[in-house]
C-alpha cells in the first residue's frame, strides 16, 4: 500500500475508533446536561 493511502486508512480507523467509544455516551451526557430525548 501506498503511504497516503496507508494515512487515509489509519485516520478513518481512528475517527471511527473514536465515533463509536463516544457515540454509547452522548445520550448520557445530554441527560446530564437536562435535556430530554426530543431535544
């Protein structure tokens, strides 16, 4: 594989790394924050 195309690989293995440890605890912290599930 070609470097860029290695860097392309690696930072969407990462932004979606990070999207789905995040993504379980939005709901939780907008709760937290008062805000209910129609907001």
């Amino acid at each position: 594989m070609p470097v860029p195309m290695l860097r392309l690989a690696g930072f969407y293995f990462a932004y979606y790394a990070a999207l789905g440890a995040f993504t379980p605890y939005w709901s939780l912290y907008l709760q937290s924050q008062g805000m209910g599930v129609a907001a």
